[in-house]
C-alpha cells in the first residue's frame, strides 16, 4: 500500500512521503521511486519508506518499479491519499532482454540456444580476469584455469567442446585478450550463443559459438556515483608437500639400494640420525624463495545519470596483482576506462551514440619464464643451498635466485583504445521502422623489452662470478594492430491482427585488420648503464619485420515470425566473404532455422497453468551451418610466396643471398563446415519461481585441412600443399539449468544449477591404412579426448609366482615384486606394440557442473558457487614420476613406493629408468590418475549498511561490505599431487591461487 501526503511546501515544490507494500503487507525496501520527466529520484527503505520532492502544481507523475514485480505510475496528487499494491510479475522473466547477435530477444520470443551470466554474481569475486569469472556459472561453457600467473592466467574457454569462441563487445568483434581484461564492473549483459540458429548471423567464424558483452549505458534519472574497492591476498591452494632433508637422503638411500649399489649407499645411519635431528637447518626451496602471501587490489569508480534526451556512464578502473615470488620479481597492473554517451533528438526520432573506452597493461616478470623458474626451484634438494653464509647468491646448479634477483627482466606495455560511434533512427510515421548504422576503431599497440642478465653469484670463498658481457643481451619488439568496423542495418517490427508479429533485420557489415610488428635484437654489452640495441656489439645486431592485412564482408538477414507468442518460427542466415581464401572459396552462405511451440499457451493446458505448479512450457528446436576458420586459414596460404635466405652460399669467398620457393599453395583452401541441431525445452514452474532450460545437441565438422601424405609422396622436396580432406568430427551433449527463487518471510533464497555434458568423437581420420586396421591405436571411431596410447591394466606384480606365471614384457628384464604387470591385450603370451591401446581420460573434462547459491535477509547477503567435472585424468610427467633419479625426487608423494607392507602405494618400487629396462615408467594407464574434483570456486558475505544504520541518509544509496574468496576447498582424487585443477603434477607451473578478499561498495 502506498500513503502519500503533503509535509512541507515551498514556492515551487512540495515534499511527499509514503510507504510501499506487496501483496502480504510487507514493507517493500529497495523500490525505485521517480519522478517521470525529471531528474529526480529515490528508493525506499528497510520499511518501504520514501520520501520526494514533487514541482508544484500537483499532479507529477510518479513510477514505482522493483525488479520481479509489475512497475506502476501514479499522478501524485499532494491532497489526495492512495492506496496501491505492487504486485510480484510472475512472467516477467518471460520478458527479460536477452541480448544476442545483431538485436535483442526475449525468453519468450526465443527459439534458439543461449545462455545468459547474471552479472551481480561476480561483481564482489576477486578475480584477475573474466574468463576464470565465468567457470562453472553458465551452461555450455567449460572454463579450465590451469594457471595463476598474473598476466597469463587466461583459462581456456569452450563452448560444447569446441575451441575458442567468438568475442562481440558491444556490437563489434573483439578477441580473446580484449574481453579477459574487461572491467567486469562495467558489463551490463554477457549471452552466450550456442547453437548455429544463434550464430549464423556471424558467418564462417562463428563456429565455436559466440560470447556477446554490452557495457553498461547512461540511465535516466538522478546522477549517480558508485565506488568499489576490494583488497586480496593470494596463497598457493593445494602447494604439494616437498621431501624434507631426511626424507629426501631415505629416498636416495632406497633408490641407490635398488640400482644395486648396497645399503645407506647414499647416507649412513650415523648421518641419517644426523639429519633428523637438524632439519631447520637444511634448505626449504619454497620457504626460501616463495612468499605465502601475494596481494592483490582492484579500485572502481562509475558515474551514470542523465535525461531521456542525453543519458552517460563513464567508469575507471585499476587491477594490480602481485607474484608469489620474493624480491619483487614480478607485477601486474591494468587500467580500464570507459565513457558511454547518447542523446536522443525525440522529434526526429533519432538516437545517436559515442563510446570511447580503452585499457593499459603493464607487466613485469623475471628474465626467465615461470616455467624455467620452477623448474629449477622444484629440482634443487634439502642439501643445496641457494645462498652463501654471507647471504650472498650462491654458484649453486641452476640456483634460480639468478633469475629472480637479477638486474635482467621482461616489461611489456600494452595500451588498447577504441571510439565508436552509432546512429538509431525510428524513422517517423513509420511504426516500427528503424535504420541504424554503427562503427569503430580501434588500435592496439604493445611494447616489449627483454633484458637479459643474470645475477653474479658466488663461491663460499666469496669469489664472485659476473655476467659474462658477450651473454648479456636486449631484445626489443613492438607490434601495432589497428581494426574498423561498419554495419549498416534496417529493423522492422509490426503486429497485426492483434496476434501475428513480425521482426525483420538486415545488415550489411565490413571488418579491416592492419598489423605490423618490428623486432630487434644484440648482445655483447660491456656496460649496461644504457639498456638499448645500438650499444651491444654492432656486428650481432639483428632485426626483423613482419605485415599483414585482412578483410571481412558480410550480408546479414533474419526474419522472425510468431503467432500469439505461441508458435514461432526465425530464419537466419550470412553471405559472408574473406580474403583468406582464394576466388571462387572466399564466399559463403551460412543458414539457419529455428522454431518454437509455447505449449503453455494452448487452451488445453489452462487446466495445468491453473494448479500453479508448470506455468510455461516451450519446446524449440534449430539447425543450421556455420564456419569455423583456424590457424590455417589466416595464412593466406592460396598465395605463391618465396623465402628471402641471408648468407645462403659464398661465392668467391663471400656470402650470398638466396631467394627460395616457399610452401607449395593450397589453391582449394576454405572454411571448415560446422552443421548444427539443437531441440531445447524452456520451462517455469510454481509461479515462475523456477526457471529451467535442456537442450540436447549435435554437431558435424568436415573440410578439415590436410597435407594429402597419405596418397603422395612429396614430388620436388617441398611439403604437399593442404587441401580440404575428408575427415570429420562429431560432437553431441546435453546442457542445461535451473534457477530457483522464493521468499519466506523476509529472507529471499536462490540456487541454481547448470551442467554441460558432450561425447567428441574422430568420426573419419586421415589416417593411413595400417593404422586404421588398428582399433585399439587409430583415432577414427573413437573419442577424441583420450591421454595417450601405451601399456593398459597395469598393476602391481605382488610376488615372484605373478612374474614367473605371466606374460612379461619381452624387453624388460628382472622384474621383481612392485614392478608393474601389463595386460597381455591380444592373448599371445607376450607384452610388446601390439598390446598398446588408447587410455583414460585427459584434463579436458567433457562433463561440468556448477551450483550457485544465495540468500539475504534485511542487509545480510551470502553467494556461493561450487564447481566441478566429471572424468577426467592427468598424466604424471616423467618429473612426476621421478623416473629420472635422484634431480626429479622432490615431492613426499614419491617415497609412497610398493613395498610388500604397502600394497596400495602410489608409486612402484623405488627405481628409475634405468631398473629393469625401464618397465615401470613406460607408458601406461597406471600413470593416468583421476583428477576430477568438486570446489567451492567462490564465497561471499556482505552487509548493507543503508538497509539500517545509515537508511536515514538520503544522500546515500547504499553501503555495502563484503569479504570474498576463491578456489576456497576442493575435494578430489589428486588434490595430494596438487590443485586439481592444474594441467599437471610436476609443480614446474605458476600454481594455482586460493584467494581472500574484503572490500565495499558506495554509492551516493
């Protein structure tokens, strides 16, 4: 109910207050209060209270409107008291925006697949870029992490399996490392496009699916400025346990037993006792080297506001991220900014728009990548030291304190800038008419500087050892790439008969890209005073130069039609063309249909929609064709070209240039065909308070590129040219969600659900015909995301009767029990090739999940999401395995060997390659462990201030703390060998990061 009355009048204005309610009485907080027309506004508090100025004379129009319940205007009439229910919309997700390629839609209009992130739940995630914010939070999209290297952390992201999808920002296509720096603060809609009936309108590169993001626009109504801050602390999430001093000289004591070199071969007892009792004064590499904290910050601050006539955003935003690795070795810091302007000429019907925005990378890392770092950290041992007892840098063996104090490093500068502008005309007198026309540029400009010098180090006589002036050395490069882009579209929308809708588009669109790069390079500097080219030794001086050009044009059309939003039909389609390809490849057209019954709307259903527990059902189905251009494709390689060879022979005792044919061309190369078909079902049930959504799909790719080795040999010594072979690949799965709302008294509960499960299979190879006459070893036929081929079955040989009564591998020799036994595959009495097959599972999962859940009540909010995968398997590297002896032993897992009171071990009997010709570290499935997990990916509590304390301060929208976390607890096989999450177990990665953070948001 909502009572206004007069308080206080002045010579234009007059103040009203009242109180808004649902449909139980309830106080209502939150609700938007404005006066239509004007600048003004507010919002109720805790008890649905508000209070506004209104222009005298009375009779200003007011609107109330609060996500999930029907808006509502009322004259506000100073003398008169009203008495009004704002009423929960049960359809009103039906009508949601969803905002897809070249227009929008709605759940209700919609027949193809999409899916949607609800972006409020990663606004208070400490994380450092938007592909890790999207795990295990949307439907069809699998996000694999892998790393926490600030920088180059970007997860992989697949759309039902497939590779890296499209990016459109804003109406334009991006890339990859553009939408993982976003500011996730200022992204108003993220859909995900799955299906071809979604993603024909992006031709022959929309293949792998489509990601559409639209920032956040002006909005009319009071100015609003809105702050955001959030401090983080980084901590390795599962750091594996390393060998102590005495475990690590027990391991070499068991390894050295087993080569036959005899007992304590490698420490006596004396000396082991020894050990034991000093252990703090042996080196921890980690404790050494590593910080158990590294910080993080992220600051935010946005202004909205404006008229109907000239609405604005504009935001600014810092991320700086710190290495875990002492001595300031490494940092991260990106700065985003972006300015959103559009004016509405209301007499002419025009809208015309200005978005300028843009980023700036600044990286700093060590002179070595993280993979060399520790890859020297993991293979030092307990005895090593890295430094002297002078607290110098020791000459210690690939010491990697030389990298990470030393004077060299790598700094990269990356600065992104794009202004765009559009133009929208709902042409006058022509209802539901528009014409519109769009276009940007961007440019990208990156600066690199690697400067290499190691540290000196030092003897334990203090003798220092310097940098060698010939190995220090400079390498310079810069690359430049600037993009336009351009559509011109037409909108038309019309009803009629009060139950027949039509919605047409068509656009015409064009894509430029120029890049250039200059790289340069010397060594040889005997001072290092002045870091640049021309001061190393002239004569090893080196540069390079690359270019390159690209153009797209596409013809874009779709036409939907529904009838009472109960049958619908869309058609979809692109004429698409490129220059990669050569005349009469370079153009394409890629169709798409899609239709949709609302069976709920079907007057026989009345009866069900009535009992309240389904209230909208919707079966759709899609099938189209789309392209998928790869590596391959950019190269231009149609084209003739030719090498430029330096000092490619003497002739007369002087060196001679030479110019070379280059690859032979590939005068059929074209797109790869994607053919799509999706059935879906959309459904809401007990009054819209779930939502849910299944669809079913399958895909077929052929035209895959291929050298034709299989029929020819290479006629004049130069690689056959690619041409479009006959294989394919078919992909199928289910994805879906579901979403759930209610309300019980004054807390509101939400959880969700969303699974992504496929089956990628090699349905035709190019094989050649041996190995295809091999079902356990060829491809075709057979899943695609197996770990390797090798010995299957493999166990512990348990005792001498096993060895002597089974079949051995023939190359083995004195095996004994702890060893691992093979399966004898094809029943021949021996293990050799022919026993080998295909195994497991590799890291890339083909079934994830991921589970939301929230809850608020008064100012308290609590967020949680669980993530995880089905089967999925890494392989231990030989590292892993410590196959290699005594270097490679550095994990406690490794000292878990087979003994006959430890039937159950991780490893085999103490050994290396070397020990019976290598038997135990062959390929095989006993080294593929299970590495499927389940995590809490993120956590946050908050508390609003406004909602109470502060709810008295009109000035204040709202006050809000949180505290936040990531990769939290994980549960899962292989969290002994590390973070389940890694792509492997050898530790030689950045590791993977558990995150906490605190921070609040203002606005006022």
């Amino acid at each position: 109910m909502l009572f206004l009355s007069a308080l206080a009048f002045s010579q234009d204005k007059t103040i009203v207050k009242g109180t808004v309610r649902n449909a139980e009485q309830q106080p209502l907080a939150g609700v938007n209060v404005g006066v239509i027309g004007q600048n003004v506004a507010t919002i109720t508090n805790k008890d649905g209270q508000f209070s506004i100025q209104i222009p005298k004379p009375a009779g200003a129009k007011l609107r109330f409107s609060l996500v999930g319940y029907t808006t509502i205007e009322i004259v506000a009439n100073s003398e008169q008291d009203f008495n009004i229910t704002l009423k929960e919309d049960e359809k009103n997700a039906l009508n949601d925006v969803v905002v897809v390629g070249f227009g929008t839609t709605s759940i209700r209009k919609n027949t193809t697949s999409v899916s949607t992130l609800n972006t409020e739940s990663i606004k208070n995630v400490p994380v450092g870029d938007m592909g890790s914010a999207l795990q295990g939070r949307i439907a069809g999209v699998i996000v694999q992490q892998g790393s926490a290297e600030p920088g180059q952390n970007g997860a992989s992201i697949s759309i039902r399996g497939n590779g890296e999808p499209l990016y459109i920002i804003d109406g334009f296509v991006s890339n990859r490392q553009r939408f993982l720096t976003l500011n996730k603060a200022e992204i108003k809609s993220l859909t995900v496009l799955k299906d071809a009936a979604s993603t024909a309108v992006y031709g022959m590169n929309a293949g792998n699916g489509v990601v559409v993001i639209t920032t956040k626009q002006g909005e009319a109504g009071q100015l609003s400025f809105d702050y955001q801050n959030n401090f983080a602390f980084n901590t390795p999430s599962y750091p594996v346990k390393r060998m102590n001093a005495f475990e690590y000289a027990t391991a070499l004591n068991n390894l050295y037993q087993a080569l036959g070199q005899g007992i304590n071969a490698f420490k006596t007892p004396a000396e082991m006792t020894e050990i034991s009792n000093n252990l703090s004064s042996y080196t921890n590499w980690e404790n050494e080297l590593l910080r158990n904290y590294a910080p993080q910050k992220e600051h935010t601050i946005s202004v909205n506001g404006g008229t109907d006539r000239l609405k604005f955003f504009g935001s600014l935003n810092t991320l700086g991220q710190e290495g875990i690795m002492k001595f300031n070795s490494l940092d991260y810091n990106r700065y985003n900014y972006r300015s959103n302007v559009s004016s509405y000429f209301d007499k002419i019907g025009l809208t015309v728009e200005l978005n300028v925005n843009g980023s700036i990378l600044d990286e700093k890392y060590p002179p070595a990548s993280a993979a060399t770092i520790y890859s020297r950290l993991r293979d030092r041992n307990p005895f090593e030291k890295p430094f002297t007892a002078d607290g110098n840098i020791s000459n210690q063996f690939d010491n990697p304190v030389l990298q990470l104090k030393s004077p060299g490093y790598i700094k990269l500068r990356t600065v992104y800038n794009q202004v765009a502008g559009a133009l929208n005309w709902a042409v006058p007198k022509v209802k539901g008419l528009t014409f519109g026309f769009n276009g940007n540029y961007n440019l990208t400009t990156q600066d690199r500087v690697d400067w290499i010098q190691t540290a000196t180090y030092y003897d334990d006589q203090g003798n220092a050892t310097k940098e060698n002036p010939a190995n220090i050395g400079i390498s310079r490069s810069s690359y430049m790439t600037s993009q336009y882009d351009f559509n011109f579209r037409a909108d038309y929308k019309t009803s009629f008969l009060n139950k027949h809708n039509i919605e047409a588009t068509l656009v015409h669109t064009r894509q430029h890209y120029y890049t250039n790069s200059l790289t340069a390079a010397s060594r040889g500097f005997n001072t290092t005073e002045i870091k640049q080219i021309q001061k190393g030794d002239a004569t090893l001086i080196t540069a390079s130069n690359t270019e390159g050009e690209q153009a797209w044009m596409g013809y874009v059309g779709r036409l939907h039609y529904d009838y009472d939003r109960k049958y619908m039909v869309e058609f979809a389609g692109r004429y698409d063309g490129s220059d990669n390809f050569p005349d009469g490849k370079r153009w394409g057209f890629f169709p798409s249909v899609s239709g949709g019954w609302a069976i709920s709307e079907e007057k026989f259903f009345e009866g069900i929609k009535s009992k309240k527990v389904l209230n909208y059902l919707k079966l759709r189905a899609s099938y189209g064709q789309i392209g998928v251009n790869d590596l391959d494709h950019y190269l231009y390689s149609y084209l003739p070209t030719y090498d430029y060879n330096s000092n490619a022979y003497v002739v007369d005792g002087k060196l001679q240039n030479s110019v070379t044919p280059g690859p032979t061309p590939s005068v059929n190369i074209t797109w790869y065909d994607r053919t799509k078909y999706d059935a879906g079902i959309d459904f809401f049930m007990f009054g819209s308070k779930l939502e849910g959504t299944v669809d079913y799909f399958f895909e077929t790719t052929k035209g895959f590129l291929s050298p034709d080795v299989f029929r020819y040999t290479d006629p004049i010594g130069y690689a056959l040219p690619l041409v479009v072979s006959k294989a394919e690949d078919r992909i199928e799965g289910l994805d879906g969600s579901l979403k759930y709302n209610t309300k019980i008294g004054r807390v509101n509960f939400n959880a969700g659900f969303n699974f992504t499960y496929y089956r990628s299979i090699a349905f035709k190879t190019n094989e050649d015909s041996i190995t295809l006459a091999n079902p356990r070893l060829r491809s075709q036929g057979n899943e695609k995301f197996y770990v390797g081929t090798g010995y299957i079955g493999a166990k512990f040989y348990t005792n001498p009767q096993d060895i002597l009564n089974s079949p051995k591998r023939i190359t083995s020799r004195d095996l004994r029990p702890g060893d691992l036994q093979y399966q004898d595959v094809n029943g021949d009495g021996k293990i050799d090739g022919q026993d080998q097959a295909r195994y497991g599972h590799n890291t890339s999962p083909t079934f994830v999940f991921g589970i939301d859940l929230g809850a608020s009540y008064k100012g308290f909010a609590v967020a949680a999401t669980i993530q995880g995968t089905g089967a999925r398997q890494t392989y231990f590297s030989n590292v892993a395995m410590g196959s290699e002896g005594e270097r490679r032993l550095d994990f406690a897992f490794q000292n878990d060997n087979w003994t006959p009171n430890n039937l159950n071990a991780t490893m085999p009997r103490a050994g290396n390659a070397s020990l019976n010709d290598n038997n135990n570290y062959a390929s095989s499935d006993f080294w593929a462990r299970n590495s499927n997990y389940i995590r809490l990916k993120s956590a946050t509590i908050s508390y609003d201030f406004k909602y109470s304390i502060l709810d008295k301060q009109n000035w204040l929208r709202n006050l809000v703390v949180f505290a936040s976390g990531v990769n939290l607890f994980a549960v899962g096989p292989s969290v002994k060998y590390g973070d389940p999450e890694a792509n492997n177990f050898d530790g030689y990665s950045y590791p993977m990061m558990r995150t906490y953070s605190a921070g609040l948001q203002l606005g006022f």
